[in-house]
C-alpha cells in the first residue's frame, strides 16, 4: 500500500526566501506525482503534474522534481511572498494491478510573513 | 477559465437521512472523481467514473455511496443514510485523461 509523507509539517519563513517541500513515497510503482495547493476551507488548485518518466516541472517561481528510485519528489518556491501561504499538498497515483487511486499526503502549512 | 463547480457549498442533516452532492465537472473533461476530507485529515480517495461507469473506488466507498451523471453535465454523489462520520468536506474533481485534476471547492457536510 502506498504511503505519503511530507516534510516539514509546518513552515514559517520571511518573505523572499527560497523553500524546499519535501514529499516522499514508498512505492516508487507511480504513474504520476502531483503537487497542490490548497487555501484554508477551499479546495486544491493544482501546481504542478509530473509523470513518470519526467524529472522535473517548472511553473513560474515552481519547480517539481521526482526521483521515482529514491521515492521523493520536492517543490521549490523561489523567492516566496505572502500569498504563497497556504498548505501544499502531493498525491501520489500509483499504477499497481491496473489501478491509479491517487494517494495523498497530509501536507505541509505554510505561513510567508511580510 | 472553466472551473469544476459544486452545490451546495455546505449541506446539513440529519443521521441517517440521503445527501445528493452536485458537481458540474469541466465540459471537455471525460474523468471524474469523488474525495473527501475529514476535518484535519488526509484528502482521500473515494471514486472515478469514466465512460458512464465507475472505473475505481476506495474501500470507503461502501454500499452507501452512489455515483450518477445523470444529464452530461452534472455528476452526482449520494449517500443512502448519512452517519456522524461521514461529516467532511467532499471535493469533486475532473480530468481530461487520467491526468491534471482540477478541483471544485468542495461540499461542507455536516450530519448531526
């Protein structure tokens, strides 16, 4: 059964830093990795979709790697701003036995302070 | 930009009442799901309807769910006789193939 986990839970950093979210699988079996956000009582927008041939997204300040071997993928913000504060979730679609249930993980809450 | 839409944004009842959760996936869009998220919980899984049927289901979605496209515009979730534990907010999500799923924001039920 697939497992998430992301890294940090919570973050609080000043505006203009550069951060790392960390998101890890244990099945490396994937089809593709997604990274989300999403804004408190909202739904999730979604940021970036990496298959799993690719290394790597890029979106803006965004930018999704995968290493399906070691079983982690990370979202870089670039120069963060206050409106970047929201949680940041990865899904996880796993091809095993002819299924791609997307599995989450909890997320990592970000807080940008001016 | 097209959007997923869903009503209504918060539904309250009672135990063991029936919930029709609406969703009005984007036009173009052949895949649809149906997730959940418990207050402070994981967003999980529930089902996928492709091609007027369902493709996959998580062991959640047990004999008290229903999935309908009723029209070719709405797709609908319903639960037979709503529990305490199924309170969450219920997200509905659609993709063009079984890619980028964009998100509707979500179906607030509470059952008291």
């Amino acid at each position: 059964k697939q497992e998430v986990t992301q890294i940090p839970a919570a973050l609080s950093v000043p505006e203009g830093e550069n951060l790392v979210l960390n998101c890890s699988f244990t099945d490396s079996a994937i089809y593709n990795l997604q990274w989300f956000r999403q804004d408190p009582g909202k739904g999730l927008t979604s940021l970036l979709l990496i298959q799993s041939s690719q290394r790597e997204q890029t979106s803006g300040r965004l930018n999704a790697s995968l290493d399906k071997s070691s079983g982690r993928s990370t979202l870089y913000i670039a120069a963060s701003q206050p409106g970047d504060s929201a949680t940041y979730l990865c899904a996880v679609r796993t091809a095993s036995g002819g299924s791609y249930i997307p599995t989450f993980g909890r997320g990592t809450s970000l807080i940008v302070h001016p | 930009e097209p959007e997923v839409t869903q009503t209504p944004s918060h539904q309250v009842t009672q135990m063991g009442q029936e919930v029709i959760l609406r969703c009005v996936p984007i036009s173009n869009h052949l895949y649809f799901y149906w997730y959940r998220q418990i207050l402070g919980q994981k967003v999980e899984f529930l089902v996928s309807f492709y091609n007027n049927e369902i493709s996959e289901k998580s062991e959640i979605f047990d004999d008290q769910f229903s999935v309908e496209r009723p029209d070719g515009s709405n797709f609908t979730l319903k639960i037979r006789s709503t529990k305490l534990e199924d309170s969450a907010m219920y997200f509905c999500a659609s993709s063009v193939e079984a890619d980028t799923q964009y998100f509707g924001p979500g179906t607030r039920l509470t059952v008291l």
